[in-house]
C-alpha cells in the first residue's frame, strides 16, 4: 500500500506486529503484543452489522481488530421501506448509523471494487479520492444484493428502484409531486398520464410498496378539490401466475381480491415490454402513459462478486456450506472465507436442495450466526450448523390493513396481521433507539394525521439558484457581446489638446 493511502484504522487494526508500547505511546519501547487477526466484513447492511456486533460481544476489543466497509454510513431495515414510502415512519428512523451501532469497529466508507482473497486483501473505492487496498486475516462477505433489471426500453431512465431509503423517499415525493401537478393543470391527456402509477414485480417488495403508497395517495386526494379519487389509477404488472409467493396460494388470492376492491389494476402473467418517455407497452398489447413507473421485479447478488477469485453458483452468489464458511464446487472449505444473507448460497437444512431465502428474517440470524462461528473458529472451536425454520411471512397492505402466514399453517388478514407486521419488524430493528422512535411515530400518527406534502426540491436543492443566478450571467454575457460591435463601429474619439 503506498504511504499516501494509509488507512484511518485504529491502532488495534493497524499495529498488528510492530514493537510499540501497550498504549500505542511512540516514546517508549514496551513488550512486543500479540498479533491481533483482522476480520474484514464487506457490507454494512443486515448480515455485516449483525456479525460485527455478535463478534464484537464474543470476543471484545483485544482478539480481534474488525472493520466493516459500506458505501453507505448506515444500515438500512428495508422491511420498512412501503412505509417510509407512505410517510407512516420517518426515514431517519429505519436506518442504524454505523458509527453508532458499531461501537469499537472501526467502519470504512466506500465501495468494494475488487476481491483477492488469495492475496488476501480487497480494493475500496471511496465516494471522493483515490482506490486503495486493505489486507486481512479473515472476510466476511455480506455484501447484499442490487435491483435485477432487464434490458426494457426506456426502464433505466424512467423507472424508480425500491431497494434503499433514497429511493423510498424519491418515490413519496414524486406520488405526491404529480398529485400536485395533476391538480394544477386541464389538459386531461396529461392529467391522466400523471395520475397513472405502474408497479412491476408482485413480490413482498412490490406488493407492500403498491399498497402503501396507494393508500397515501388516497387519502392525499381528499385536500384537492380538483382530484376525484377515481382518477388515481394503480397498475400492477406480475409476470407469473400469481403475487406474493411467499406465502400459500389462499393468502396470495386474498390479498389480490382486496387490492381488486380497491380499484387496483392487476395483469398476471404479464411482462413490461417498453416505457419510453413513460409510454407503458405490456407484453399483452395493452398501452398507456405512465409518469411513474417503480420496479420491483427481484434482486440479484452484488457483481462486484464476479470480479472475485471466490466460488460463485450459476446466479452469482458466494457458495457456502452449512457452517456460512465459503466452500468451493468440490465442497472443500476455502480458509478464511465466510458468507451469509442475499450474496450467499446458503443450504437450507430444512429443506434439503434448496437455500435460505433471501429475506430479512435469514439475514438477522445468519449474520448473528456467522459472529458466533467465526469467535468459535478464532478460539478453534468447532463450529454449529445453521438452521433456521422459517416462522412464517407478514406483509402490510396498508393503514389497518396486512396479511400473515404463522409457523406454516396459521393464516391472519386485517387488522391483526397488520399489527402482528409492525410487532415483529420493530422487534428486529437493531438499537433500542430506533425501536423506540419508530414506535413513538406510530403513537403520533394515531393521534394526529398523516402528513403528505411533497419536498421534491430536496432531490435538487440547487435547482432554484442555478435558475436564479443563469439569467445574470446570461444577461451579462448578451451585454458585454452587443457592446463589443458597437465599439468596434463608433468613430474614436479625438484627444484634448
């Protein structure tokens, strides 16, 4: 590493083998200490956060030195994004501040670019300034997974992600931006292009986001006189059979029939073919315009993986055996390697032949699993297996309104499954103080109304002074080019004798 790109580690990750004093003091020479392993964890979202912590409490400050890298200052609990998207939590309120929620880690900002794990050392890529390597004793790959997008005309420059909370904040005041718009103006071609909002991909992802929005928007519509409810249009695109295959086919029919009451478009068995410049063509040959259009059609591991010396499956994903340790196509344990959560292969030993699916209930244990594992293989211990029984699925549909599948065969809709979503997910959120703000919003939001005003200048908070300092310039430079010519034509002027 060249001197100019030394890392901002602490002295337990930097001072590995050097002669120093106890207290890292360079005035005075003290015994030599012992070499402390460098757990680097790539990913800072629910697997890497987790670990880091568990680790953290296994093996305190002196075993092991850990550094977790994201680009990210914070973790997101993307369970929660429909509502941050719905204006029901504030967005401050479903993230974990690294610096906050992993105390004595020392936390690195910027993007994993490559992965060379036989040198042992990974290159980070930080928002400003140059790439630089760091080494390690042992890795952790938990870095998630990105939206899966498809080569459809027009979908990288008018579709919405929903994967982090930028983008659930985007999508709130872009709704509540085109209810504005739409409001202002007669031209009905344009008002039914605004008031038209397509949601592609009928998984949880999509479903919770559909209906939470659609459900801010209705009740946003009640302040505009100029708005009739029935103009909201909602349209759903699935391409199978059916939407939320995480639970059984009897909930996954009744969540369709309540949307349907609501008005809401659904085409099954449907794929989006175009959306240029927000004409939706659907492979069924049904048209329309659309302003917005949000994508939630799956996921896929990070391809940073993919310019990487370890192991991959046919879907990009790190293979891993039952112990979260990487393992190659033959089985055999590749040292010093570990993995969990979106970007891993992980054998579902309850369901033999097939993985861990990559949910929010996984992730939380396996990366709580894998800081246990790893404090026991740097105690040489032995290692426990991992295996979770999946405890059942929640979804929210809206305000009041979620379905629940329990331990496999308790089947909850309304009010109850709605509650039972909000009881588990605030549960899982890391920090008491996150839980405790979430849970104070709810409490405010029962008592006082949903606030539903758009800050779309936030997305460019210089938009307005750009427009304001453009027409000086522009007016000065006009100026100064009309006075050059007529300089250039009047006569000089004699000098005083």
């Amino acid at each position: 590493m060249p001197q100019s790109a030394r890392l901002p580690l602490s002295h337990a990750s930097v001072c590995l083998d050097r002669r120093c004093c106890p207290h890292g003091s360079p005035g005075r020479r003290g015994p030599k200490p012992r070499k402390v392993p460098r757990v680097v964890v790539l990913g800072g979202g629910t697997v890497g956060l987790y670990t880091a912590r568990r680790l953290r409490k296994r093996l305190g400050g002196r075993e092991a030195a850990i550094v977790v890298v994201d680009p990210r200052p914070y973790m997101t609990y993307a369970p929660f994004l429909p509502e941050t998207a719905a204006g029901s939590i504030d967005a401050r309120n479903v993230v974990a501040p690294h610096r906050r929620a992993l105390k004595g880690a020392d936390v690195l900002q910027g993007k994993v670019t490559h992965i060379e794990h036989a040198q042992r050392r990974v290159e980070i890529t930080p928002e400003a300034g140059d790439a630089y390597w760091i080494s390690y004793d042992h890795l952790v790959v938990g870095l998630g997974s990105v939206a899966r997008t498809l080569p459809i005309p027009g979908l990288a420059e008018q579709g919405i992600g929903f994967k982090n909370v930028e983008e659930a904040i985007a999508l709130r005041n872009h709704v509540l931006n085109r209810i504005d718009v739409a409001s202002s103006t007669w031209d009905p071609e344009l008002r039914r292009k605004l008031l038209t909002f397509v949601f592609v991909g009928g998984g949880f992802a999509g479903i919770e986001a559909l209906a939470e929005v659609e459900d801010m928007a209705r009740y946003a519509v009640r302040h505009y006189k100029q708005i009739e409810p029935e103009e909201l249009r909602f349209v759903l695109v699935e391409g199978s059979r059916r939407i939320l295959p995480e639970v059984n086919e009897e909930l996954g029919g009744y969540t369709l029939e309540q949307l349907r009451k609501r008005n809401i478009e659904i085409h099954l068995s449907t794929f989006l073919s175009s959306c240029v410049d927000g004409h939706v063509v659907l492979s069924t040959g049904i048209e329309f315009d659309a302003d917005t259009l949000v994508w939630t059609a799956g996921v896929k591991a990070n391809p940073v993986l993919a310019d990487s010396d370890l192991p991959l499956d046919k879907l990009g994903r790190v293979t891993c055996n039952e112990y979260l340790q990487v393992v190659d196509a033959e089985g055999n344990v590749v040292p010093d390697a570990y993995a969990a959560g979106d970007c891993a292969a992980v054998p579902d030993l309850y369901n033999p032949g097939q993985f861990c699916p990559p949910n929010a209930q996984h992730a939380l244990r396996e990366g709580n699993h894998l800081g246990d594992n790893l404090a026991k293989a740097l105690r040489s211990a032995e290692l426990e297996p991992y295996k979770h029984k999946n405890i059942g699925a929640v979804a929210s549909l809206g305000t009041y309104k979620g379905v629940a599948q329990m331990f496999g065969k308790i089947k909850v809709r309304g009010f109850l499954a709605w509650v039972l979503h909000r009881s588990y997910h605030v549960a899982a959120m890391p920090t008491f103080n996150r839980k405790l703000r979430i849970a104070a919003g709810w409490t405010g939001s029962l008592l006082l109304r949903r606030e539903v005003v758009a800050l779309g200048s936030l997305h460019d908070p210089r938009a307005e002074f750009r427009a304001a300092s453009v027409p000086a310039s522009a007016a000065a430079s006009a100026s100064a080019t009309a006075a050059a010519p007529a300089a250039a034509a009047a006569p000089e002027k004699p000098a005083a004798s």
